[in-house]
C-alpha cells in the first residue's frame, strides 16, 4: 500500500517494511528461544538419566572376565535396589572402599551376616559343606584360593571379580588400606574389605558394546 508526503508528494513504503522487519525479526527470535528450550531440557533430562536412573561404564581391566570383557560399556540400573536388597550373583557398580571416587564392577559373593570361607579355590557360605557353584569363573583359579574368612558385616556385601587369578578385590583392599595410611590398625583396615550398602551405585544390567547381552 502507497502512502504520500503531504509536503512533497514523497511515496512511503517504509512503514510497512519496518512492520515486516518486525515480525520477521519476532519469528526468529521466538524460534532461537525455543531451540534454546530444548536444549535447556535436553540437558537436565540427560542429567537425570546418568545421575538417577542409569550408569554407564566403561570396564578397563579384566577382572570381570569372561563375564565382561575388557573395553566393553555396560549399562547398571541406579534404581534396581530401590524395593528390594541384592542378591547373590548380582554385579554391581559400587564405589570403591579404598577411595570413593573410583567406580568398581565386581560380583556379590558374601550377604550382610554371613560367613564366607576360600579354601582349596572353592567358596563357602556359613560352615557349609557345599561349595558355590560358579561357572563364570573363566579358569582354574590359582592365586588367592586359600586361607580367607570373611565376617560379613550388617549392611554390607563382600565382592570379588570373576577372574579371580587377576581381580584386585575384597581379598586385597585391607592391606591397600592399611599400606595407603588410612587405617592405623589391621582390625580398622578390615572394614575397607566390604561394600556398603550406601556404596552400591547400581546393579549391572547389560552390555552394549561391542555386543549387546543382558548380565
């Protein structure tokens, strides 16, 4: 639409093009608004997956194996243990006893108030005869298959990796503490020996890479 200058006949056309320029300039600020948004709420739901519902790990030794192989990624559930305790046989992703800010995986063996015994390479839970059966252990074990009692502690598990010639576990973690000056006693050491429950971050759920299959 035309307009004219009563004072010089002088055709406007700039106050429409200001009143596009306006609307265009709404639009696109309108949409960066909305990609911020988005993003804003990508961030805080990729937040809430990693900080509440899942872990994902990323397993750097061979302690585990057969069960997970080295350089494998595997998915735990934070909120498995929510309505129920761990079990025997569960993986875990726990913090390390020696220093919490280390990530461990490694298989619960021992339950809150049991005893746990190695001798000759076998396992067994409070004076039984019986040894565990464990078919995951991926060879014969050799080193530290002898000599061990476990006084589980209420409120904690003992945990040892599957590939017990290589594992550095609950067999060990007394004497790191105590060596590392966190302990001044051997009896206050022990206690560095257990996860607690408090330690537990999660219970392994699969592996996704580089195949997937469930734990």
């Amino acid at each position: 639409m035309l307009f004219w200058d009563k004072t010089g006949g002088k055709m406007k056309e700039d106050i429409e093009l200001k009143e596009v320029e306006n609307a265009e300039g709404k639009s696109v600020t309108h949409e960066v608004l909305g990609y911020i948004k988005l993003i804003i709420i990508a961030i805080i739901l990729a937040y809430i997956v990693s900080h509440v519902i899942i872990v994902n790990a990323a397993i750097p030794s061979s302690s585990m194996e057969n069960t997970i192989m080295t350089g494998s990624r595997v998915i735990g559930n934070r909120l498995s243990y929510t309505f129920s305790e761990p079990e025997r046989g569960d993986i875990i992703v726990f913090k390390y006893p020696v220093d919490e800010t280390e990530l461990f995986i490694k298989r619960i063996i021992g339950l809150p108030g049991e005893t746990v015994e190695i001798r000759d390479a076998k396992v067994y839970i409070d004076g039984s005869n019986t040894p565990l059966e464990e078919d995951y252990l991926p060879e014969e074990w050799k080193i530290g298959c002898d000599g061990y009692t476990f006084e589980v502690p209420e409120g904690c598990y003992l945990v040892l990796g599957d590939n017990r010639n290589v594992s550095q576990d609950a067999r060990y973690w007394a004497e790191e503490a105590y060596d590392e000056g966190l302990a001044q006693t051997w009896e206050d050491a022990e206690s560095y020996t257990y996860v607690k429950e408090s330690q537990v971050v999660a219970k392994a759920m699969f592996v996704y890479y580089p195949k997937f299959y469930l734990l």
